[in-house]
C-alpha cells in the first residue's frame, strides 16, 4: 500500500489529510482513557472519554474523508472555520468538562461557551457542505 502522494496518485485535499491525522490523535487519547477507566475502576471520565471519541476520533474522521473526496469543500473559507472552531473549542471542552466532573462548577460558563463555540464549527462544516457539494 502506498503512502505518499506521487504525480499518479488521485489529488487529496491537503485539509482531509490535516483531519485525519487529528483525527487519530484523539483516538488515542480516547483509547488511552478508556484503558485507564477500565484499570482504575473509576468512571468519573467517562462523558469526557465518549466526547472524544465522537467528536474528536468520528467526527474529525469523517471531516477529514469527506474533505478528501470533496476538496473543494475542504480548501474553501468555510472548511478554515470549521477546523478553527472545533480545535480550538474541543480541548477546551474536554478539560472544562473534566474539572465540571470533578466538582469545579467555577468553569461551567467557560464548557458553556466551548460548546457554543463547538457547535458553530459544526454550523461552518453543514454550511459548507451545502454550499460546496452539488448533485
């Protein structure tokens, strides 16, 4: 199986690529955590864990191909916020949601405007779509 581009090879978009290499990152973070629950017993985590792996590792994953196979959606303004957004908004998130967890409610308001801020990425990524990709 090849790895690299070579002037043969179908041109990918470069943002697919960028979204599926994130993409597995948070797969092993939520991986990772997973595995640590499970040895620990402790399932405090647990909503963090499943956010990461939907958000992070399905979520991105699916960005990422659909970004492959339509890079036109992937190289347009609306792809940049869409990547912007949720990168910037999903760590946040998942911190902020772990510290709620462990009962520092202090950072409520700081989840809420990560979730806003989560959410219009997604907003950016549907908008683009039905921009970008025609019948």
């Amino acid at each position: 199986m090849q790895t690299t581009l070579t002037p043969s090879a179908p041109a990918f978009s470069r943002a697919g690529i960028v979204w599926l290499k994130l993409s597995v990152v948070y797969l092993i973070i939520g991986v990772s955590m997973g595995i640590a629950m499970g040895a620990s017993q402790n399932f405090t985590l647990r909503p963090v864990h499943a956010h990461v792996n939907l958000l992070g590792w399905t979520t991105m994953a699916l960005a990422g191909l659909i970004y492959s196979v339509f890079p036109k959606a992937g190289e347009s303004r609306l792809a940049r916020a869409h990547f912007w957004l949720m990168n910037l908004a999903l760590p946040v998130m998942m911190v902020a949601l772990g510290l709620v967890l462990f009962g520092q409610m202090a950072v409520v308001p700081v989840l809420g405007a990560a979730e806003i801020v989560a959410a219009l990425g997604i907003l950016a990524f549907a908008a683009n779509l039905f921009v970008n990709l025609k019948n």
